[in-house]
C-alpha cells in the first residue's frame, strides 16, 4: 500500500455520501478536488476539521475547488454526525464497504487501526495528484496551508 504522490493519475472512486448520494471523482472533472481525510466521525479533532471545510467553501468555490470529508465510517453515521455537528453544504463521503477500499486505493489506509490517517489530498481538474500531505492523528490540519496553495494553481 503506497501513499499516493504528486504527479499520479488519482484513482478513480464511487461511494456514497452523507446525503446518501454516490459520487465518483471523475463527477469533478474540470475541478480541482480536496480531499480531506479523517479517521473517524464523532471526534474533536475531526469534527473541527469538517467544520472548516465547511466555513470556507466560499473560498474553495473561489480556487473552482470541491472539498469532500472522507473516512471509513459508514453512511447513516456520516448522515446523523454531519447534521450534528451543522455541515450542510460540504459532503462527507463514506469509504465504509468495501471497508476503506478507497483509502487503500490511495495509500492511506491504516490496516492495524481499520481507519485512514488524516491527511488531505489535492487532485487537479484533469484527475493528476497535486499535493498530499499526511498529518499526526491529534492534528488539525492548517486550513490556510491548502488555502494558500490553491492560490498558487493556474485557473481552470
């Protein structure tokens, strides 16, 4: 299982989402796609991570960038947690069966815990890997850190 890198076709993946709607990431051509993985709903750390996804989608709209939650936890979790913790317009995707196949698929699977380390990957409108970046379990990702780079990718 190898961490996905810069450069890579970003494989392709069909799941459900909090709203219970499939997505695949080839619906995003011609976007960029964030994809922000957490291990598990219902946590501090990834309830905040979420929640900042979902305070600067203006932002992400502005970099024609579509954020998405990821974890393995299933989908009527995702569902009930997203209402409970107010994410309304950003969608928590659910890797939950085939049990984190996706984040297998992208090298982020943590087999001896059954969940994804929490790490956020940037694939550009063309389906191409453009930014990874694996951070500590207890650690919020820096919001601004995928802000900033966006700002720095050619427009669409």
């Amino acid at each position: 299982m190898k961490l996905v890198a810069v450069g890579d076709t970003a494989p392709e993946f069909s799941c459900p989402d909090n709203r219970e709607t499939t997505i695949r990431l080839s619906d995003f051509r011609g976007k960029k796609v964030l994809m922000s993985w957490h291990p598990l709903a219902w946590t501090p750390v990834c309830t905040d991570q979420m929640r900042a996804l979902e305070n600067n989608l203006e932002q992400f709209q502005k970099y024609n960038t579509i954020p998405l939650g990821f974890s393995v936890d299933p989908t009527p979790s995702k569902k009930l947690w997203a209402y409970a913790i107010q994410i309304s317009k950003v969608q928590l995707p659910s890797d939950f069966w085939p049990h984190g196949k996706i984040a297998k698929d992208y090298g982020i699977f943590r087999e001896q815990d059954g969940f994804s380390e929490r790490v956020n990957i940037i694939i550009d409108e063309n389906g191409k890997v453009i930014w990874v970046k694996v951070y500590p379990l207890p650690q919020l990702p820096d919001i601004q850190e995928v802000l900033n780079f966006l700002a720095t990718q050619p427009k669409a």
